[in-house]
C-alpha cells in the first residue's frame, strides 16, 4: 500500500467471557484512505467484533488500533467524530418519526439549526425517504429502516464510514440506492468505507479491498481482481471464499 493507512490494526485480540475460543485472534489489518474495504466472512467469524471495537462500541483484550496516525486507546473521543456508523441491527427508536431520530442522532454529533435540517432533507431525498420523514419508524418496511439507519451514520459527514451488513435482508431496489450512494460518497467526498457481508457477488462489485475473515483470523486480503487471477482454479470471489473457509456450517 502507498500511502500511510488511515485504519491499522495490529494483533488485536477479544475474547468473550461465555466463550472458550476469542472471537478475533491477533489480527492484523491495513485500509487505506479512499478505500471501500470489505471484511467478509462466514456468520461468526468476527466481523461486528472487530468494527464493534473499532468503533470504541467493545473494548479488546489485546492489541493497537490506530486510526489516522492516532492510538484509539488514547483519543477515541477525536476519533469518534470521523467515523460514522452504520449497525448491523436497526438502531432507531420504532416509536419516533424518522425525523425525529435523524434530528436526534444529529444532535449526538453536535448538529443543529437549519444546517442539521438541510443535511437531513438532502440526504433522505438521496435515499427517496422525504414524502415519509414524518412517519413514525415502527411502520416503514425493513428496507426504508435501513436506509434510514444508513442517513443517520452519515449526517455529520464522517471521514471513515463503517456499515456492518448494510443490504441485508433488503430488496434489490433499495440494496441498488444504498450501494450507488455509498459509492457516490466515496468518489466525491473521499469517505473510506468500512463495510461487512457474507454476499461475494455484491463485495466483488463494490469493494476497491477485501479481507476475508473466518474464526477469527484474517484467511485472505488483496484487490478483489488480484485475487481472482490469484487462485487459478476460482472464477470469482465465492470460489474463493469456499476454498478458503470449507462449506461446513458455522455456528
Ligand atoms: N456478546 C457476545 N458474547 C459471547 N459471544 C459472542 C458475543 N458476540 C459475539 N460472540 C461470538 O463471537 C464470535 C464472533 O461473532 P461476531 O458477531 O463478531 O461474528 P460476525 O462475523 O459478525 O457474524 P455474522 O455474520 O453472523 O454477523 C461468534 O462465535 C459469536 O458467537
Ligand atoms: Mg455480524
């Protein structure tokens, strides 16, 4: 990689007090500014863990994150502000109007006034939300309360956004808006994007870098189309992630 990484995790490691095996086992990973990175991975092999701790959600048993040239040990509350993120559950409150979380999720990043509102407006238009803002969360479909979920991780435009299964269990339409938007963002306001999923067609069309994690550890990493040549014998990034993590079930 060229330039300095603006994530560097080394050796971390988390293990979880019901657990015998830790969740993530020394891992070591690089994402570059301006990335789309995507850690994937089978279910369980570690990828909320690894952004939960990133994001100052969980803390590790051991190892360093360093987030632009910063230890996040010691300025998490710096770092904080340049990430955004998107979770993988629903974090809205059902009873409020999307508005009404928006404004509240804008308020936490120190957002208010006509600024917060003309983000707020601008980025639901974006994500064909604005003729519902005003209806409470607890009767949208799965697909608007994630693209509600994804507007409130980016309202205070973060520099580093980290989106754990964002086009889960939604349709073709809004998983099509969500990853034209999420690729806007990345082109035109320079958003390293932090994203994880066990779907390899739509990581292989989207993402710039890929590493691919499973109990734990880190299996594989490079340019999606690197490792394809890479492996002679797979025509596509879920050829490769069978060979690498087996078919057996995971958890
Ligand atoms: N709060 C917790 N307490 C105990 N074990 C946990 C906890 N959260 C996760 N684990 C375990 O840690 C491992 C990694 O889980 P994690 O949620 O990070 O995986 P994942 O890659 O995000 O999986 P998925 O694709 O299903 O979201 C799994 O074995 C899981 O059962
Ligand atoms: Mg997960």
């Amino acid at each position: 990689m060229a330039s300095t990484p603006i994530i560097e995790i080394r050796q971390l490691t988390k293990r979880y007090h019901q657990s015998d095996e830790p969740a993530v086992k020394k891992l070591d990973l690089k994402i570059g500014k301006g990335e789309i990175f995507g850690l994937l991975g089978p279910n369980g092999a570690g990828k909320t863990t690894t952004i939960s701790i990133l994001c100052s959600q969980i803390n590790a048993d051991e190892g360093d994150i360093f987030v632009d040239g910063k230890n996040l040990a010691a300025d998490s509350v710096q770092i904080k502000k340049i990430i955004g993120v998107v979770p993988q559950e629903i974090a809205l409150y059902q009873k409020l109007t999307a508005y009404e979380n928006l404004r509240f999720f804008g308020n936490m990043y120190g957002l208010k006034g006509e600024d917060l509102k003309e983000r707020i407006m601008s980025r639901a238009a974006a994500f064909g939300l604005e003729q519902k803002l005003h209806r409470k969360v607890n009767t949208f479909s799965g697909g608007m309360k994630r693209r509600v979920n994804l507007v409130a991780g980016i309202l205070h435009r973060p520099r580093i956004l980290i989106l754990d299964e964002p086009t889960v269990g939604i349709d073709v339409q809004s998983k099509n808006v969500i990853i034209d938007y999420l690729k806007q963002l990345n082109e035109k306001e320079e958003t390293t994007i932090v994203y994880t999923s066990h779907l390899m067609e739509e990581a292989e069309r989207f993402c710039t870098h890929i590493a691919i994690l499973d109990m734990g550890k880190i299996v594989t990493e490079g340019k999606p189309e690197e490792l394809i040549s890479g492996y002679p014998s797979c025509n596509n990034l879920e050829d490769i992630f069978l060979l690498l993590t087996g078919r057996s079930l995971r958890d």
